[in-house]
C-alpha cells in the first residue's frame, strides 16, 4: 500500500473508533447515568491490562518479526509456533484466574458482586480476544493493512451495536457484556484472513515446537510494551478508585466522560 492509502484507511479506522466510543458513552450516559459511564471506563481499562497480559503485549515483536521475516517461511513458523505456544499458556492461566476469582475482582473494581457473571464470562471468552489481538498484529506484520485497520475499526463498531441493541432490547445493567462481543467477533474474522492468506505457514507453526530463541526475542519486545499497555488503564482505574472512594460513582462518570472526550480529539489530532 501506498503511504496515501495507508494514511486513509487510518484515519477511516480512527475516526470510526472514536466515534463508536463517543456514541457508546452518550447512549449510557443517557440511559443509566454517570455510574453507567464510569462502570464502561473501568471494564473497558480492565479489559485492555487482563487482554494485554494473556498474549496482546507480544503484538509489537510480532510486527516487527512478521515484517522483517515476510520472504522468509522457515523463521515466520518458528515465530508463529513460539507466539502460539507462549501467549497460548500465559492465555490459559489468565482465564483460570478470572474463573476462579470473578466475584472478588467484580467487588474491587465494580463494588458489585451482582457483576460477577460478566467477569466469569470474561474468563471464557479471554482466549478469542487474545487470538483477536494476535491476528491483527500477524496481518499487520504481514503488510495487509487495509484488513488490519478495518478489523481494528471493527472491534469498536461492532461492540457499539451489541451495546445499542442490549441497552434497547434489555436493559443498561447488561450494556458492559457488549464489550465482550466486538474482540471475539472481530478476532474469528482476523483469524480466518490470517488462516486464509498464510495457511501453510499456520499449519506448520501448529507441528513446530516452541523456540527458545524466538521466545527471548519476542520477550523483549514484550517487556518494553508491558510499561505502555499498563500504566495507561491502570492510572485510570486509579483515579476512579480514588473519585469513587471519595466522591461516588457519579462524580466518576463526570470524570471519565470528560476523559473520554479529551481522549478523542487528541487522538484525532496526534
């Protein structure tokens, strides 16, 4: 791709996820209130670290490898089954976790254990939000951009409609299961051009063992990205936990609705 097409379809991408949260956030401010709006800030924050931890922080090594080792099959399956394998095993052990401690985590974050089912469901669905984070950055690193930037798109357009249609159809205590349903539906799509485009590579990456060697590489990438993928979401879980302590839920609705769009022009403008 060109670097005009390039830069189109970004902006087409940011300003399609933007939007989507903006409008997700005005639908819940106006159907539940701040408290629905700073519960959203606080799942979707959780959302980024528990998907981040299980395998997406391994995303920017395998951009950076998918594209160095695009001619190269033999190294591209030795990254693929080592990225498997890893993200794979760290994925699992997430997933165990959020089972196991749903109702505790759905107190410390949320103060309600009646939320507890979301956090339960969000330790089943981990694995396909982590292939989704995964297959994105395979299409990435494999110079598919225009598929890459409109699934990437996708996942805020497609958790905005599940939203809309349980806040409409339901009620707006079961608006933050929508955000569950855009990274597993976009993740089968990713996959599948993933799978479709580099079948032989995949299907050889699934025999291959896991290589040391790729496994410190990709480590690497995966250190520096773990400061970026946490201070973010976890300052904001902070401030909110402060607010909330403080002031009360409402206060941090205020809080992150102002958040949220001071988030979306400057990431229109950066």
């Amino acid at each position: 791709m060109t670097l005009f097409s390039t830069s189109f379809w970004s902006a087409v991408a940011t300003v399609l996820r933007l939007a989507s949260l903006l409008i997700i956030a005005k639908v819940l401010a106006q159907t539940g209130g701040p408290m629905a709006v700073a519960m959203f800030g606080q799942f979707q924050n959780f959302l980024i670290v528990v998907v981040g931890l299980s395998g997406v922080l391994f995303r920017t090594g395998i951009v950076k490898y998918a594209a160095e080792y695009r001619e190269q099959p033999k190294q591209l399956v030795g990254l693929f089954a080592t990225v498997l394998r890893v993200a794979g095993g760290i994925t699992i052990l997430g997933s165990l976790l959020l089972l196991l401690f749903h109702k505790a985590i759905a107190i410390w974050l949320m103060g309600q254990i009646e939320l507890a089912p979301l956090f339960l469901l969000a330790g089943v669905v981990l694995p396909l939000m982590v292939i989704n984070g995964l297959a994105l950055g395979l299409l990435n690193g494999m110079g598919h951009i225009k598929h890459y930037l409109i699934i990437n798109a996708s996942v805020a357009l497609i958790s905005m409609l599940a939203i809309l249609f349980i806040v409409y159809f339901m009620d707006v205590s079961w608006a933050l299961y929508g955000l569950l349903i855009g990274p597993v539906i976009t993740g089968g799509i990713a996959t599948y051009f993933v799978v479709h485009m580099h079948r032989k590579i995949i299907l050889e990456s699934l025999k291959h063992s896991l290589d040391f060697v790729w496994a410190k590489n990709i480590g690497r990438f995966a250190a520096m990205s773990l400061v970026m993928l946490l201070m973010s979401p976890l300052v904001q879980i902070g401030v909110r936990n402060e607010i909330i302590g403080q002031l009360g839920w409402v206060e941090a609705g205020y809080w992150q609705a102002v958040w949220q769009v001071s988030n979306a022009y400057l990431a229109v403008i950066t």
